[in-house]
C-alpha cells in the first residue's frame, strides 16, 4: 500500500500512550531514555518521544494520544515523525477493541497525510513514515475508507476549469468501469426528451452541457439504497448572482455528488450486499441570454410547477427531478447530499452537517451509527407548517422562501415533496469544506457524515 502502509516487517515500535499512562511508562525506562525525555520535554510538552540508539540511529518511538478523542486519534504523527516504517504497541492503552481503534488509528494516519497537489510544480516527495498493520484485513479496510474520503475530497477541491459535468462524469463512468457497475448518462436537449425539465433548466446557460449521471451496481434482487448527489459544478447564483467573496469556493457546490461518489467507492469496495444506485445532476449555474428568471414557472420531473424566487437557489431544483427518478425504484432507502443552504451553516456551523428525515425510527439509527462512527451529523426537524412559507399565487411552489428565516428547513421541505410516498429518505445538507486545519482534516474539501452513513448501511445490511 504505497504511501500510507507498508508490508515491511522491518520496523520501529511506536508505543501508543494515554496522557496518564505516559509517566508511569517513562518511570519505567532506563536512566538515558528519562534524562532525553526530560531535556526534550516529554511528555508534558512534548507529545513525541523519539529514542535514540548508541549510534544516534532512530531504536523507537512513544506518542501520546487520546484514544477516547475525536476520529482522527493518529492526530499528525504521519507528518511529525521521520521516515520509517512504524508499528503501533497498543499495550498501554488498556482498549476493549483493539482492532476497532487499530483500523480507526490506521485510517485516521492515512487521511492525515492528505494533500492535493495536482497543481503544485514541484509537491513534497521526501521519504514519509508508513505504518505496518500485521492485519491485513483491517489495513485493507482503512484503505477503503481513506480512498473513498480522498477521493471526495479531491472531487471537491479541483477547480470547476477542470471540474465541470463532463469531468464529473467522467469520474464516475472510472469508477463504474472499475468495480462492473453500469453507468448511463442523460445529456443536454436529452434530458427534456427524457423529461428532466429542471436540471436542463438551471443547467442549460452554460456553454458545458447539463447531465444526469446514472450508476448502478449490485445484485438486481439485493435491497434497493439510491444516493443522491446535487452536482453544480460551479454555482455563480445565476441571475441573482452572487457577490465574489460569495462566489469564491463555489467549485465546491457539486460537494454532494462528490460525496455520494466516495460513498459509493467505499459501498462497492467493501461489497456491500445492496442493490446501489447513484443518481447526479451535474450542471453548472451560469449567466447568459438563455438563463432561468426570477419569476419564471418551470415544470418538473413529477408535474409540480415551480415558481423561481432566486436562482441562487438552484441545487434544489436540479435535486427534484433526480429525487422523482430516484422514488421510481422504490427503494428502501433515498440519501441525498447536498450543499444546499448557508442556513445549515449559521445554525450548526461550518464543521457539523445537518440532516433531515422522515422516518424517525431511521432517523435514531443514522444518529446512533453517526456517535459509533465518531462522524459527527444533527438532526434538523422537517417543519410541515413551515410550507406556507413555499406557498405561490401562480404555481405548485415557490423554491425559495422570501424570508430568510429557517432557510434550511424550507429547503428541506421543498424536497420533501419530491420524494415518493412512503419511501424512508435522508438529506443532508452539508459544507464539504474545512475552514480551517485540523489533524487528520487539512483545510479544503471534506467528506461530512460519508462515514456516519456507510456505518448505517453496514449495520443494517452488512
């Protein structure tokens, strides 16, 4: 496993320690080890104890961590310790899963070592750590997770020159190739023969053709998860443009189909038995002669009409049709991803995505697999009274309330009315960005409730 792992049995012991099992450990060690840890601060200081043979060459290693902390538990030390090949000691720790925290610190040390650099001349290619896993089971299982996150986070963070619809779909008829899924597409004057009314509407400015991309793997007889993933591959708020420092990161609007692409990844590289199906509207919002209006009522996929308040509130209205095709399955769950609303980002902050449900029983589920997979997801309510606010006096609904208040939910609602009846559904409604930079999460594109999701999915079909 280049880069992150290594089958070497050559390596260095790197001894995992609690913050209260550092000191009686040190107490433990010979005269010379205390008198270095000492005069390196270890560990009050510092969390990195690096020791030293007779001859100055690299014996071991000892970390504090928190294995009762956050996901990312390998916190930085991919980064921090020098070239070698590393096996974790877990001894000290006292766990009830090693194997759990082992794939847990072996994924969060690869994610750790993300960095998109496709546009950097000259990227970092001195020797890195890598980290030996004797299991290979569970190394092969952190790889899954890493390259499904990777990947959405790469999706996220090349920009829309070198992202647009053709690219998006490009990236998942590779990925369709590779894993025997089936990958259709629906493209330009198509999607209104086909009857995709609004995805060719918000889509149809830009010189790069709308498209609905279609994936499907699995056993045809398998239970039935369609992922929805709202595809604006660059969001210039249309007509109501935005302002630039609003318009700046809008490469990440198709944040949600990148999302429902690594989950995808990470769902056919463990063979989850399901019947999948991915569906993306891949559009971009742009200005031209030929744009959608505020004021203009346009058709969809179901029959609604829809009046256009603000054609900034675009991911919306190309999610509808795809969600109507979506409950032409029936299947037995619908989970969309959208970047949808900075509304859910005043409420909750940029760091934790929120989700809406109209099942509570699944909505519990979703919770208590978010809290096992330490990926953090809240629930937002789906306020039916709140539907006067997408009342229209010349269509079935309005897209946007006028009032900026509960922003998140009228958005939430307004799908809601897309999605067939009785068909359990999730939408969440995420920043796929990282604002700043954390151990295991550098700033730039994120994955957001991707693990919390396939925690479900595993649970209960797995």
């Amino acid at each position: 496993m280049p880069g992150y792992f290594s089958d070497s049995e050559n390596t260095i012991d790197l001894i995992l320690l609690t913050k209260s099992a550092a000191e009686p450990w040190l107490s433990q060690q010979s005269p010379s080890v205390k008198n270095w840890a000492k005069s390196c601060g270890f560990p009050a200081g510092q969390k990195v104890l690096l020791r030293p043979d007779a001859e100055g060459a690299l014996l071991g290693a000892a970390a504090v961590i928190d294995p009762d902390g956050d996901y990312f538990v390998a916190g930085d030390l991919a980064n921090q310790l020098p070239a070698g090949n590393y096996t974790p000691v877990l001894s000290e720790l006292g766990l009830k899963d090693e194997a759990r925290f082992t794939e847990q610190f072996a994924t969060s040390w690869g994610l750790s070592r993300y960095r998109f650099d496709r546009y950097v001349k000259e990227s970092d290619q001195r020797p890195k750590a890598t980290l030996h896993i004797r299991d290979d089971s569970i190394r092969d299982r952190a790889q899954t997770t890493i390259d499904a996150v990777c990947l959405t986070r790469d999706l996220i963070n090349t920009p829309a020159s070198d992202m647009m619809p053709v690219n998006l779909a490009a990236a998942v008829q590779s990925m369709a190739e590779e894993f025997g899924a089936q990958f259709s597409q629906i493209i330009g004057e198509e999607l209104l023969s086909s009857n995709y009314p609004m995805i060719h509407s918000v889509g149809r400015a830009s010189v790069h053709v709308p498209r609905l991309l279609d994936l499907r793997w699995g056993d045809e007889t398998a239970p039935r998860v369609t992922l929805v993933g709202k595809g604006v591959c660059f969001d210039s708020g249309g007509l109501n443009i935005k302002p630039g420092n609003f318009m700046r990161q809008m490469k990440k609007d198709m944040g949600g189909a990148a999302h429902v692409i690594g989950l995808a990844r990470l769902i056919m590289s463990r063979n989850l038995p399901i019947r999948l199906r991915v569906l993306v509207p891949a559009v971009e919002n742009a200005v031209a002669g030929n744009a959608f209006r505020p004021g203009d009522v346009l058709p969809t996929r179901q029959g609604l009409t829809v009046e256009i308040d603000n054609t900034d509130a675009e991911g919306r209205l190309v999610l509808c049709d795809a969600l109507t095709e979506a409950s032409n399955d029936s299947p037995e769950l619908i989970v969309d991803f959208a970047t949808l609303t900075g509304a859910c980002r005043v409420a909750l902050g940029t760091e934790l995505p929120g989700f809406f449900c109209n099942d509570e029983t699944l909505a519990q589920d979703l919770s208590r697999a978010s809290a096992r997979a330490q990926d953090p997801v809240w629930q937002l309510p789906l306020h039916a009274a709140y539907n006067d606010m997408l009342k229209s006096d010349i269509a079935d609904t309005l897209n946007s309330s006028a009032s900026g208040f509960g922003g998140a939910i009228t958005a939430a609602l307004y799908l809601q009315k897309f999605v067939g009846e009785n068909l359990p559904w999730v939408h969440f409604d995420v920043m796929a960005w990282n604002n700043r930079s954390l151990p295991g999460r550098p700033g730039g594109g994120e994955a957001m409730g991707l693990r919390a999701v396939f925690e479900y999915l595993q649970s209960k079909y797995g």
